[in-house]
C-alpha cells in the first residue's frame, strides 16, 4: 500500500507575510478544503486582501473561541497556509469562504497592520517517510476502518478515500480532521512538527476514540433492554389488576372512598366548595382507582379539604399587651407600631373588620420582615412569608388551570394551606422585585389580592372556587416604591421606616444585637462587655448603612474572635470591649468618616442626597479656567442633574451685575463641575442650590461654609423648590458633623419626622430664594457687607479678578 522510495518535496524552511484568519471552534489541517463563514471585520478585511494578492492565508484557531476581538495572546501559533478557492458576500454582510489548507506553518512574529492581523510564518518542512512512518501509517489506516465500523457517523466513502492515501502525512491530517477530538487535541497533532511523533499521537487518539464509541454502543443496548424490561412489568401489572378486578380485590380502593367521604362530611366549606367537592367525590366513585384522571380527582379534593375555609385563629384584643410585645421585639419604627395598635382597637370595638393591607417601604436591614413577626405574635396569628423576589409568572399567584399535567394552586393558597387559619399575618416579601415577561404580570394578579373590596372573592385558576382573603392581615415590604406599579400602590397603606440615627442603632445594639450573638457564639456563660464607644466606633468607622444588618455582622465578628480567646484561656476570662480595641478586633477602619473639610474652600459645597440605603453627603467642585464659555459636567451625572446645572449657571448669569460680575464674562471662561466618586450614578434636581453655590463662590472667589450643606432644586429666577427624602438627609447630615443644613422653605412641614435629638446638634434653616442661600453659605471679605450690589451702582470687577492674582497662561487649567 505505500511506498517506502516515494519522498515529499522539500521546501526551504523561510518566512512569509500572511494575512491571519483567527478561527473559532474549528482546526484546519493540510490538505483539507473547508467552507468558513466569516462576520467580523477583520476577518473579512484580511480574506479580501488576500484574494488580492496570491489568494493565501493563514490558518490558525483560537484559544478561546468566546473572545471576539482576539489578540496576539489569544491564539495559537501554529497552524496552516491555506489557499482562498472561493468567496461569496452574503446578504447579512458575512461572507463565505471555501479554503484548501497547504502546509502547515508557524507565525513567528505579527506584523503591524491598521485593518487586520497580518503574520510573518516559518513553513514546516515534513520529513520524509520511512519503515517506522509507513508501519504507524498502516496501523493507524487499520484502527480508523475499526472506529468507521463502530461510529455510524463516517460514510463508506470516508473509508474507502483514507485507505487510498499512501502519503502518511496526509493521511495522519485525513483522519485528524474527521475523527471525534476536542479543539485542544486537534490543535495538539497540528503543533507536532516530526512526523512520527504525529503518528504515534494520532493512533492512541484513534484507540481512545474507539473505546468511547464502543462504550456509548454498550450502554445503548443495556438502556434498550431496560426499557424493554419496563414495558414488560408494566404490561404484566396491568394483567395483575385486572385479574384483581375480576376477583373483587378492590377493598383498598372502597376504604380509601369511604374515609374521603367522612373527611367531607365533616369538613366546614363555603356553599360553593362544598357542592363542587360532592360533585367531584361520585366522579371518583366511577373512575378506575389506577386511572390518570382518577389521581387528578383525587388531588383536587385534597386541596380543597387541607384548606381553612372555616379554621380561624382566636386574636388578642389587648392593646396594652400588643404594644409591650412590639416595643420588646423593635426600637424605635413609632409609625407601624402606633398604625397596628390603631388596628387592635378599631378590632375590639366593631368586634369584626376586614384585614389590613400594609405596605412597610425602607432600605435593607431596618426591619420590615423582622416587624410582620412580631405583629403576628402581639395579635396572637399564625405568621406566614411570601418572598416575590424574581416572581415573572401571574401562575405562581394565581395558579395553573387543572387541565395542565402536574397543575397545583398559586403561592396565595399554598401558603393559606400552610398558615392553617384563614386569618393570618401574611407577608409579601421584596414586592417591587418582581418582573413581567411572556407569561404574564404578576403584580397584576396581586391586584385582586391586595384590594379590600375584591379579595374576600379570590378565585385561583387551579381550585376555580371564591376563597375569602378578606381576614388575612397582609404585610408587604420593598426598598423602594418606584419599582411598585401605581395601581398596586392604590390598594396599600404606604408606611415608610427610615433609616435609624447612631443614637438608635446603639440603642437596638445594646438592647437586641448583642444579646443575640453572644448566645449565638456560645459566649452566654462568659463575662463580655461592649462600651458605648466601642458600638458607635463599629458603627461610625465600620458599617455605611441606613438599616443593622452589617452591624450585626461586625458584632457577630468580634464575637467569634472572642470565643477563640476564650477557648485559650478559659470561660473564666473577663472581656471588655473598648473604643480603642476595636481595630483588634476588625482591622483596619473601612469608611471614612466625620472628616468635614479643614477649612473653609473656593468651589467646594456639601449637598445631600438620598439612596436607597439612606442620605449621603455629595460635595460638589466647581473651576473656573480661560475658555470659550464651555460647561463642563463630570461625575457621572444623570440627565436631571446636568440640567440643574444648565439652569444654575443660567440663574447666576441672570444676576450677574448684582454679584459684582463683568458683563458677558461667561464668553471668556469655561466652567467645570465635578461631583466626587465619580463611578456612581447620581441624578435627581435636589443638588440645583449647591450647584449654583459652587459656581456662585468659584466666580466670586468667596469660599463656602465647611460646617454647612444644602438641599433644594432651583429654577431659573433663582426660587428653591421643595425636594423628598428630608430625614434621610438630615440624618446623613448629622453623621457627617455638619452643624447646619439649609433647606427649601415648603419643607418645613417634614422637620416634625426628624428626632429631636438630631435636630438639637443640626440647625435647620429654611430657605425660599438663592440670594438667601448665597447669605448663609458664603464666607464674605473682611470689611464686606454683603455679596450683592444694586444694578445702578454696581461696577464690574475686571474679567482677570475671576482668577488667581497672577493669572497663568491660557492653555493651563486653574485649580481651585
């Protein structure tokens, strides 16, 4: 079959430029034409260039194929020379390509090229073959016939071409193109520039292959035989029971009817469900006990016995009693405690009312789940949750219709079945977290569920009976309202939980979290203390949170290191836990806090902001540089906040002359506005007032009260707006040592929600103009009265007095 005295010719070992064609998911070895679809551009680019030069390119894979603009690094450098027979432009703008590979090759280096890869290649010489090649060859020819055999995948005529191929190198590459291989193996016999090592690689890939496909064929028969088996023994089964039948063996069967009859006849149901279960009972008594339809029956009546259509929970009506148990469980959250007490006593007057719908709306960790708890425990419910984070299907509310195979009720009755009473505390957690796709909106279907006036009629798809809601207390909870849709928000009490100031996160620390995790960490039987300074030191340094939940986990820390010195030196040791120890304990501090500025500063503000954890301090920079009259806004900033911009520069061009400004000095100057941690999103007009004051104190070059911040939208004859969120912001206010806070004058109406301990360290000024908030922000000259001047009288200073003393060259940029 091959010839030992035939040889290859040889080529001279030199190197060529190439345009690269990185491939994806495929390996082309010599010898092997290909049809390629090629999309990316620089792919198309490089087949273009090579149709128009010699029609040559190289071939060569990538090492990942998920990488769509790969670099050097990114693919393999071996590979083969290959000649374009043919290209065809699609309508989508790919293109296809029909490739001969020639000689394999290695790239040595890659050339610069602007529009695609462009390589320098060495051409491997093959060696010539001799009696150890020519008996790989045979052997391996042998063993592809014996895998063609064993894979119905390779035609006879695959078969029939390779034991044609006398050249062994064209044969090693045949095969290695058509046998089963992962991209790596494949890529590994291509890199191989010896022959005989090829050869050697490529048959042990061969008997590998085949084992594989041998061991596929075994577990094909044992699963057939199997499966034959099965239709066996269900065939005989079937036999059994009509054998049985026949014999009158269905006295399972009848007991099972007759203990479902006395289960109905004692079960209290509405008219309505006990009709349909009567109904549904005679159609059982006439099905086959192992027919499909007979266990769907059967379920059905299950569920409609498991629920409590008539079951209620006795409730507490002492109102006295319900508060002490909210106050022993929760500090502080007035609104929702004196909202369930108002509940209580409407109760125990009219002796019957419809259910609550509460909304609680807060950022993570200030106890919203946590209260439902323990509503449910001062009122004596039983207490179930409902989590409908990530619900996109109305199914799981609603439930499916009992036509589907394995249909059940939606989330609301399965959790009614669960709470064994038909007037619990039913919580719906994270309720703006739920999403709509192709099977419907389940927050429509909450619709009906949350409305008082519709739910004591709530039909679910799978039961098709009214099951009254209209008793449950339901309690839903969310971070946020905008993600709530406002039909939704119509049928609930809206009660929002703000964030908790210092004062009350060391007051629930000390009440609650330590206590928790002490006993938590087996530290209950240890003498451990936690001083006051060493709480608000975790909470001031170690935590940036409207809620508690990462203070309990910091408390949780220092416990478990405490139990580690504790196991060391026994249970007899005495912990105290300090101010100064903290750092022992928790590392390094993790936030900065408490740091107003060291001095009073040029274009330097503090506003507030509200997240959806809380109020932050925002400090906004303005500069002032030579220019052309350009805004620059830096910072990441939304639309509504870089229109707030837009309109304080237009409110301090309007006042211009009163501010002591030349005319038409915005023609000369560009302005840069900046808002630090500038991978944030911000957004939102509420930074309108500190925007202008920035500018305002950059042109006049009169510095901004360090000790001050600012909240409120401006228009543009300079009036301040009301804005939302007002404690949150005081209260960021109040962490960050700020002793004074202006705000706009028609929120006067929400001083009365912030604590009065806060509002005795933060001084409150309402404010309804700019002008006032210029007065109150600005630090004047010495010897300045005030900062504005009268239209006939004022005189303009002179354009360089916006700048530095010494003004530098126009190309510099000014640093305030």
């Amino acid at each position: 079959m091959f010839n030992l005295n035939k040889k290859k010719l040889i080529e001279m070992s030199e190197e060529y430029d190439y345009p690269l064609l990185p491939l994806r998911d495929v390996v082309v070895f010599p010898n092997m034409v290909v049809p390629l679809f090629v999309g990316r551009d620089k792919s198309i680019k490089a087949l273009e260039y090579a149709m128009s030069k010699e029609k040559e390119v190289f071939l060569s894979a990538q090492r990942d194929a998920k990488v769509d603009n790969p670099g050097a690094k990114d693919i393999f450098l071996f590979g083969t020379l290959g000649t374009v027979l043919q290209l065809l432009k699609l309508p989508d703008g790919t293109v296809k390509a029909l490739i001969e590979g020639k000689q394999r090759a290695k790239i040595e280096d890659f050339v610069h090229h602007p529009e695609f890869f462009m390589v320098r290649v060495r051409k491997i010489v093959e060696d010539s073959p001799d009696t150890e090649s020519l008996a790989l060859a045979r052997a391996i020819s042998e063993g592809f016939g014996e895998y063609a055999k064993a894979n119905e995948k390779i035609g006879k005529d695959l078969v029939t071409t390779v034991s044609a191929i006398e050249d062994p190198s064209r044969l090693a590459d045949t095969i290695a193109a058509h046998i089963t291989m992962k991209i790596k193996d494949k890529q590994e016999i291509l890199e191989l520039e010896r022959l005989n090592p090829r050869l050697e690689m490529l048959f042990e890939k061969i008997r590998n292959e085949i084992n594989i496909v041998k061991l596929e064929s075994r577990l094909k028969k044992r699963v057939k035989k199997q499966m034959e088996k099965t239709q066996k023994d269900y065939y005989l089964n079937e036999q059994m029971r009509a054998i049985q039948k026949e014999m009158g063996t269905k006295d399972d069967f009848k007991a099972e009817l007759i203990d479902l009859e006395k289960k109905i006849k004692r079960k209290k149901l509405s008219k309505e469900a006990h009709a349909r279960t009567w109904q549904e009972f005679k159609k059982l008594k006439m099905m086959s006990p192992m027919s499909a339809e007979a266990t769907v029956v059967r379920n059905y009546i299950d569920w409609i016995l498991a629920l409590p259509w008539e079951d209620r929970t006795r409730e507490k009506m002492d109102i006295k009693e319900a508060e002490r148990i909210l106050d022993e469980d929760h500090y502080g959250l007035k609104k929702p405690k004196e909202r369930i007490v108002e509940y209580l006593a409407v109760q125990a007057l009219t002796k019957k009312i419809s259910g609550p719908i509460l909304c609680l709306v807060g950022p993570p960790g200030v106890g919203k789940t946590s209260i439902a708890k323990s509503i449910a425990r001062a009122t004596a419910r039983n207490f179930v949750r409902l989590s409908l984070g990530g619900v996109r299907d109305e199914a799981e509310i609603r439930g499916h219709r009992r036509t589907y195979i394995g249909a059940l009720p939606g989330k609301i009755i399965q959790y009614i079945r669960k709470a064994k009473s038909r007037n619990p505390v039913f919580c719906l957690d994270e309720v703006d977290k739920m999403s709509t796709d192709f099977r419907g909106d389940p927050s429509a279907a909450l619709l009906e569920v949350l409305d008082p006036e519709q739910n004591n009629t709530f039909n679910d798809h799978y039961l098709d009976l009214d099951f009254d809601l209209s008793e449950v207390f339901f309690i839903t909870t969310a971070n946020t309202l905008h993600n709530i849709p406002l039909p939704l928000q119509d049928r609930m009490e809206i009660i929002r939980l703000p964030g908790y100031t210092e004062i009350e996160k060391l007051n629930i620390a000390k009440q609650f979290l330590i206590k928790k995790q002490i006993e938590k960490n087996g530290l209950s039987g240890v003498d451990i203390t936690f001083s006051d300074k060493a709480v608000l030191s975790i909470i001031q340094n170690y935590t940036r949170e409207a809620g508690v939940r990462n203070l309990e986990r910091e408390i949780s820390s220092i416990c478990r290191k405490v139990a580690k010195e504790v196991l060391k030196k026994g249970k007899e040791t005495k912990i105290s836990i300090a101010g100064n120890s903290i750092h022992k304990y928790l590392g390094v501090v993790q936030f900065r806090f408490g740091k107003t500025e060291e001095e009073d500063q040029v274009g330097l503000t503090t506003g507030l902001a509200w997240t959806d954890v809380g109020g932050e301090l925002l400090h906004t920079e303005a500069a002032i540089m030579p220019g052309k009259g350009k805004l620059v806004l830096t910072g990441k900033l939304g639309e509504v906040m870089q229109e707030s911009a837009q309109a304080a520069l237009s409110y301090v061009r309007s006042r211009s002359r009163q501010l002591k400004l030349p005319d038409k000095f915005y023609e000369h100057i560009d302005i840069h506005i900046h808002v630090p941690e500038g991978a944030t999103p911000k957004d939102g007009p509420s930074a309108g007032i500190a925007l202008a004051t920035s500018i305002v104190s950059a042109l006049t070059r009169r510095p901004v009260r360090r000790d001050l911040a600012m909240t409120g939208e401006i228009t543009l004859r300079g009036r301040v707006l009301p804005i939302g969120g007002l404690k949150e912001k005081v209260l960021a206010a109040h962490r960050g040592l700020v002793t004074k806070v202006l705000i706009p004058e028609e929120n006067k109406k929400d001083i009365e929600e912030i604590p009065k301990r806060v509002l005795k360290r933060v001084e409150l000024i309402p404010v309804a103009h700019m002008d006032q908030v210029l007065k109150e922000a600005l630090v004047l000259k010495e010897g300045e009265d005030s900062l504005f001047g009268e239209d006939e009288e004022c005189r303009p200073i002179c354009l360089e007095a916006l700048f530095e003393p010494k003004p530098p060259a126009p190309d510099e940029i000014i640093a305030h």
